[in-house]
C-alpha cells in the first residue's frame, strides 16, 4: 500500500469501521496510519446488502498518487497545479482549467510567448525542439486531445470552463510536473552539483568551472 500522504510505500494493515446503512447500501471507513509520515489515510466505502464494495472515495486527504511541488518552483504555478490536483477527482473540467491556466501561465513566463491562445504557444513550443522528446510527445498529446484549437484558451479566459477528454485532466498535470523538472528541478540541481564541484576545486587551489 502506498500512503496517500507523503507517497511511501508502507504495509500496515488497514482498519474498517461500519458506519450505517441506507437505501444505497452499506457505509463504512477504511483507516489506516502511515509509518513513514505517520499521517492517517481515510477512505470511504460504500458495499451492496451483499457485502460486495460499490464504491471506494478517498477522504482525507482529499487527492493522492502526486508528489508535493519541488519547492524550487515558483509559487504562482504551484498554488494552480496543487489546486488542480485537488479537484480532480471532484471535476475534471474545474481541474483542467486550472492546469491550462498553469500551463500558459508557464510557457508565457518561462519560454517568453506572446500568442493569445494556448494552441498557438504549445505549436511554437514544440517548433523550437527544445524539449526532451518525452515531454513533447506528451505536450502534444494534452494539446490534441483537450483540442485546444476548437476551444482556444486565450490571455482573457484562461480559466474558462470548457469541454474535457477522458484522461486529459490527469495528463494535464503530468505535464506539468514534467515541465516544472525541465524548467526549475534539473537546473537546480545541475547548479547544486556543480557548486558542490567548484568548492571542491577551490579547496584544492584549481580554477572552478565556468
């Protein structure tokens, strides 16, 4: 079992606790505390009169299965992205408009784009080669299925709530993360260990790296 919290794998067993029955069926929670955060996971589950589970919605927290934000990333693309993550499973549509919203915010900021709608700044993107072919590939994909050209998200409306694919929320974000490693964590990381080399060297009286 994975814990919905901070993403470790742990193997505690999860506990149950009936809750009521109604016309719907029966009620219960599932709990369980992660050995690793120490954080307690909740789901709620719903079964037939015949005790065979219906449903299964995770309660608390309210969405799993997404590491936290590298903190090197910028906080105005990391409050849309973890809010998208957020209501997911509640509406994809709300969370797709938040992730478009992230995604142009980001390619407007970070590649210096002055299109006005989001088809056409993914398009130049992908001109440039700039991108590891993963990561374009993937991009292209969003951009196709969410068929951005048929419902352009433009510099006015960014938000706007608009027709969503099966699957295109989640790819969304999974965008995004790509994009937040290419644009912020594999720089800072490239400086990290080259900082640590250069104090090496100067430690051992030789020119640092340029």
């Amino acid at each position: 079992m994975k814990c919905p919290h901070c993403l470790v794998d742990f193997h505690d067993e999860e506990q149950s606790q009936h809750v009521e029955n109604d016309s719907d069926g029966v009620w219960y929670i599932g709990y369980c505390r992660c050995a690793a955060c120490r954080k307690i996971g909740i789901r709620l589950y719903s079964a037939n009169n015949h005790g065979m589970q219906k449903t299964s919605q995770l309660v608390r927290p309210k969405t799993a299965g997404r590491a936290p934000v590298p903190h090197v990333v910028s906080k105005k693309y990391a409050n849309d992205y973890t809010e998208a993550c957020l209501v997911l499973a509640d509406s994809a549509k709300a969370s797709a408009a938040l992730s478009r919203r992230c995604l142009q915010a980001l390619l407007r900021d970070e590649a210096k784009f002055k299109h006005q709608d989001l088809f056409k700044e993914i398009q130049e993107l992908l001109d440039r080669n700039t991108l590891p072919s993963h990561i374009a590939d993937s991009l292209d994909a969003v951009r196709n299925i969410g068929n951005f050209a048929a419902h352009p998200i433009k510099s006015q409306s960014t938000g706007e709530i608009v027709p969503v694919e099966p699957g295109e929320a989640e790819w969304n974000l999974d965008v995004l993360e790509s994009l937040f490693d290419f644009y912020f964590v594999a720089p800072a990381r490239t400086k990290a260990r080259k900082d640590a080399l250069n104090k090496k060297l100067a430690d051992a009286g030789k020119p640092a790296l340029q």
